[in-house]
C-alpha cells in the first residue's frame, strides 16, 4: 500500500502497484462497483499483454536479443547485434550472440540497448510547479521582470506551503515521469524537509516511483524543522542496507547558517555530502576558505560549480570531488556560464542533472544536447577566431556524463553506468526505427542528436521492466496525475499566487 489507498475503500487498487492493471481488467470484463477503467490503463493492459512469456518470472533468466548494444564499458564493448542476458536483477552476459535456450526472450531488433540515465540533482517537489518560472532567473536584480525569481517566488513562497502529502505526490509523480523518459536513477534535491513527516513522505514518493532513487537530505524551515540532526534517525529507518534501490545523501549548503553542524553530521554517518555551488549567491569566499582548510573530500558533490576561483578549482581537484552540471537551466536562470570545459580539462568527474522543472524539463535529451552544443559552441568560435581550441565533445563522451559520470557521483559506479556482468540491469531499449531516427546510422549520435521522450520504449531497472512498447506499466497515471493537480490547486492558493496560463 501506499499513501494514496484508502482502507475505507478497500475495493479501490493501489495506484502505485501492478494490482491497478489487474483490478483495472476485472473491471472491464465485471464491471467492478467504484472502480473506472481509465484510459491509461486500457493501453497498460494491451502493452503488458505483449509481454513475453517468463519476463518477470521468479527464477527465469531474460535474454534482450538482437538490439544494437552500447554498454559504456571499453572493456564489455559495443554491438551492432548484440544481446543482454539478465539473472534476475543482474547482468551476467553481454554479447555478440549469446546462447541462453532456457531464457525469456525480448526481441531488441530495432531498438538500440543502453544504460538508464542517471540524474544527478533533481528537486523534485516541484513537480506540481512545472513551468510556472519559465521565464525566471536565480534571484531578483531589481528590475520588476525578475520580481517573479526562484529564491523568493518558488523556495521562500511556494515550499513554505507544503504539506507532507503534497512532498508525496510531487516525488512521486515526477518520479513515474522522469522513468517514463528513461532516467532510471535520481539524486533527489528537495529543500522541503519543514518537518520529519514532510522527510518520511519524500522518501516514501522516491521509493513508490519504482526507480533507483538517492534521497538528498536538505534543509527545511520552520520550527518543526529537525535538519540536519534527523539525518540519524531517517538513515537507521530507511537506508540501513545497502542492497536496495534507494540510498541517501547529505546536504550541507553553505550559503545557509548552520552548514557546519550538516556537514559534520553527514561526514558521522558516512554519507556523500551535495551543495549547491553558486557565484550569483556569493558562495565563492567560503568555498575557497573550505578548501584551504581541507574539507573538501571524494565523498563532495558540487553542483553547478559557476563562478568559482581558480583556487577553488584546484581544491575540488586535488580533493577528487564530483562536478554536477544543469546546463539548461545554469544558462537560462542565471547560475552562470556552464564549467563545462574547465571540468574536462581539470579532468574532474562530471555528470548531467535537470534541476527544476518549474523552469526547464527534466528529460536527458535535452541534457545532453544542451552539454554537446554548448561546449562546441565554444570550441568553435574559438577556432573561427584562429585561436587554440579545445576538442569538440563527440557524442558517446556526452552519453557517459549521462551514465557513468552519474553513477560515479553517487557511489553507485560499481552496480549501475554501465552494461557490464555483475552490475545490476538498468536498461533502456531505444527505438531506432521511429520516424524521428530511421534509418540508422549511428548509436551515440542517434541517441544525442535525434532522440526524445518517445524514443524510450521499454525500461528496467534492477532487472524488473516498468515501461514496456511506449508504456509505463503498474501505475495509475490518471488518478495520480488528478491528485497532482489537487496539490498544485492548493499550493498555489496557499501561496497567494494566481494562476496565469499565458503569463
């Protein structure tokens, strides 16, 4: 169960588990009292239909066969044919024609067979807020175009207003989302910890999503705030193993009061600690003052990383720390120029994230075009202005900050990035034959330059699909997307904020 089933109303299904297809098709041939047959679940039912006989099965091994196999491992290599075979949540075999007779079959002829992407910083409890700063920067500079900003606007109006349940069905509505595009793992950024019940409903959201989720532990306002000394308690309850689908991480913003008390509470429990590292919020004093002092370690994720010293560079590089890069939205709000080329030349391990949806999607294609394009843009003018450039991304380097380099950011490196035996299956199977792509020519360029959305046609994550021919299986989408609207009905009320469909 989840927190949208009502025990009063037992004969309703739950919208975040396969049951709702099940009792969706009893529905349909009995005519079941209280529950509708949404149209969603129609096309559920017929997509999951399709599915081979033995996927899903306990026991029974999977082999995607037949597909164009990029895997991001040199030492696996790539396929123009190749196969997957998948041992419950594990990857044992990647080849070019892999013999498995006792194996389910998916047919990947067509498609072309990859790693899920990995977003490293998403704030989620915005879902409900999608596009409502389109036309927004960071912080207001004074002219009234920019009364409307993110700081005060979405994080000092809006997120003052959330209830737990609203924390709830943004995490997970915008989580079904993003697996629905083929981001299979996310480090989850919500700002919204007002409470330890608004905690426990983020956490409960990520996990519902049925996707590979790293819950950021950030702060909160309020006096029922508990951040960060509640980071002990929600670590013991909900991430005392390692061998589950979700894991935790520290914030410990250091343009906030206090950051010190985080940063030695994560460092305790052993968590990875992310921050947002921002020159427009005059961050770039303390970061350097933090590097001399030798905080900074392996375990740092710095997001964004705009306006930083030369000294700061070097301190996150000697320290091995992590670069997270939201180049749509750096370039549109503000942030600053995207470090893109100073990570690569300072040789810094570097991923991609979509941040806030309230401004820009949360779709890696337009990540990772947005990377390619911009760092050769530079390059470019570069060159047409006769001076020493650097050389141009090709497309397979962008598709590893948006696998590896995410996995390596998160401590996730040695299950998920990569097709290789021994990780677990987090899979894409692209479609290489749609109108947008065909004929194909060429895999990375394929999925950088011509893919969206649509192209993702079937997702695994840990061996299980959850998006199969189009689609997303297990989930009532128009039921949780009528609780979504309910939420952003209030918080917009609540906020004192009219709603302007053409403002």
């Amino acid at each position: 169960m989840c927190r949208l089933c009502d025990p009063n109303k037992p004969q309703l299904p739950c919208p975040t588990r396969r049951d709702f297809l099940k009792a969706s098709a009893a529905a349909g041939v009995a005519g079941t009292a209280g529950i509708s047959i949404a149209g969603t679940a129609q096309a559920q039912q017929a997509a999951a239909a399709t599915l081979p006989d033995g996927v899903g099965a306990p026991g029974r091994r999977v082999l995607i066969k037949g597909g164009s196999v990029m895997s991001m491992d040199d030492a696996v290599g790539n396929f123009a044919t190749g196969d997957v075979l998948i041992d419950g949540k594990t990857i044992v075999a990647v080849g070019a024609n892999i013999d498995a007779p006792d194996a389910a079959v998916i047919d990947a002829k067509g498609k072309i067979v990859m790693p899920g992407f990995v977003d490293t910083h998403h704030h989620q409890f915005e879902t409900a807020l999608r596009s409502q700063l389109s036309n927004g920067i960071l912080v207001n500079d004074g002219r009234p175009a920019t009364a409307s900003n993110y700081y005060e606007t979405i994080l000092q109006g809006f997120s003052m207003h959330y209830r737990p349940e609203d924390v709830y069905i943004n995490e997970l509505f915008g989580g079904i989302a993003q697996l629905d595009a083929g981001v299979t793992t996310v480090m989850d950024v919500s700002q919204i910890h007002h409470s330890p019940k608004h905690s426990d409903a983020a956490i409960e959201g990520l996990r519902d999503a049925g996707r590979r989720g790293v819950f950021g532990y950030f702060e909160g306002w309020g006096e029922r705030a508990k951040y960060p000394a509640d980071a002990a308690r929600i670590k013991q309850q909900y991430f005392s193993s390692d061998d589950q689908l979700t894991t935790m991480v520290m914030g410990g913003e250091i343009y906030l009061p206090g950051y010190e008390a985080a940063w030695k509470v994560g460092r305790e429990l052993d968590l990875p600690i992310a921050l947002h590292v921002v020159g427009t919020f005059g961050m770039q004093p303390t970061f350097d003052e933090l590097g001399a002092a030798g905080m900074f370690g392996d375990d740092n994720i710095f997001i964004h990383m705009t306006g930083m010293s030369e000294d700061g560079w070097k301190y996150a590089q000697d320290a091995g720390a992590h670069i997270s890069l939201s180049v749509p939205i750096e370039m549109h709000m503000r942030h600053g120029t995207p470090p893109i080329q100073k990570a690569i030349d300072m040789g810094l391990s570097t991923s991609l994230s979509t941040d806030v949806e309230c401004t820009m999607t949360a779709d890696f294609f337009t990540q990772m075009r947005s990377l390619i394009t911009l760092q050769r843009m530079f390059a470019n003018e570069k060159a047409l202005s006769g001076q020493d450039y650097p050389d141009l991304m090709h497309c397979m380097q962008a598709i590893r900050h948006a696998t590896m380099g995410g996995a390596e950011g998160l401590k996730l490196d040695h299950k998920i990035g990569s097709l290789t035996p021994g990780k677990e299956a987090d899979i894409l199977l692209l479609d290489a034959e749609a109108l947008n792509v065909a004929p194909l020519n060429n895999v990375p360029g394929a999925v950088v330059t011509l893919m969206e959305r649509s192209n993702v046609d079937t997702v695994m994550v840990a061996g299980q699909v959850k998006k199969w021919q189009g689609q997303m299986l297990g989930f009532d989408i128009e039921r949780l997307r009528g609780e979504l609207e309910t939420s952003r009905d209030y918080l917009f009320e609540a906020a004192g904020v009219e709603r302007d469909l053409f403002a």
